[in-house]
C-alpha cells in the first residue's frame, strides 16, 4: 500500500505539482483519508519520503555510471550530466518551482543534493585530468558553468520557447562541456 501511494503521488506532482492535497491522492488511489494517513501522517512526510527515494534513484543510477569500466571518462561524465529521477518520469519544470516555494526544508535538501552531486563529477574531472583523458582546466569555472547551465535549463519557459524537454537540453548541454564547440579533425 505504502509504494502505491508514493507511485500515486509522484504521478499527482507530475499532473498538479506539488500543490496536490491528500484528497486527490485518495480519489486517485481509491481509499479512505484513513488508510493514507495510516502509512504517512501528513503531506510533509510523503513529499520527504519522495524526495529521498529520488536521491536513492539518482545515487544508484550515478554509482553504476562511476563504477562501469566500459565507459571512457568523457562518457561517464555525459552520462552522469543526463541523470534524472526515474520516480517523477519526464522532466516536469514545476516540480522545482513548486518544492522550492513550497517546500523549503526538502528545497534545502535538494540544494544540498545537487551540490554532492557536483563534487562526484569534479572528482571525476580530476581524475580525467590526471590521467590527462581529459585536459586540464579550470575546476572552479567548470563547477559554475555547470550549476549555471543547469540552473538555466530548468526554466520552463526556455523549455516551452525551445520546443525542448529538459532531457534533451541536459544532453545538449553534456555534449557541448565534453566535447566543445569546434568541429573533430577529420
């Protein structure tokens, strides 16, 4: 009953947002206030208990990209950028929005999150760099683009006026900080 209810709810913030109440969950769901308050006694539970299974999914997802041993380092960081939670299907841009107005504990966790995952990916440039696969940079610069990038690409307006989802944005984006702008030497 518990996972149908994280299923259901994850699908009432892919609709609503996370402006759902525990009413749509019920009618979703077809059970009473009771048996949903049974397994989470408030929203704020459920909404942390999602937020927590996606770090769990976006860790494991990053553990077999840093862990895998048929994948270059340029690959591993292409796929590592492209890593989203399975939990919430596609990319839906009012789910940070609403959790970060609505939210703000797990937003601070999010933050926090996001910023853990920066330094696994700068100890992957860092090792791309010392096993000079990759060429040497600035780290710092790169960090920032990258949380610059990310920040930008999570406007729904540019995704709208793009006519792009935020997987592709975020695939571009990869291409673009591995592979650079200039054409490969033929």
């Amino acid at each position: 009953m518990r996972d149908r209810i994280l299923m259901a709810a994850a699908e009432e913030i892919n609709l609503r947002g996370f402006k759902f109440t525990m009413s749509d969950l019920t009618k979703r769901l077809s059970i009473s206030k009771t048996s949903l308050y049974e397994q989470f006694s408030s929203k704020n539970e459920l909404v942390a208990t999602l937020v927590a299974m996606a770090f769990t999914d976006v860790r494991e997802q990053e553990d077999g990209i840093y862990k895998s041993s048929s994948l270059s380092i340029a690959e591993k960081i292409t796929a590592v950028l492209r890593v989203n939670p399975k939990i919430f299907g596609p990319f839906n841009e009012r789910i940070y929005d609403d959790l970060r107005s609505s939210y703000p504990e797990e937003w601070q966790l999010v933050s926090a999150f996001r910023q853990e995952r920066l330094e696994c990916l700068s100890a992957l440039l860092i090792k791309g760099m010392e096993n000079n696969s990759i060429r040497s940079v600035n780290l710092v610069v790169v960090q920032q683009m990258i949380l610059g990038a990310i920040n930008q690409l999570f406007n729904y307006r540019f995704l709208t006026d793009s006519n792009i989802t935020y997987a592709d944005a975020m695939a571009a984006m990869a291409d673009v900080l591995v592979y650079g702008l200039l054409a490969p030497e033929n």
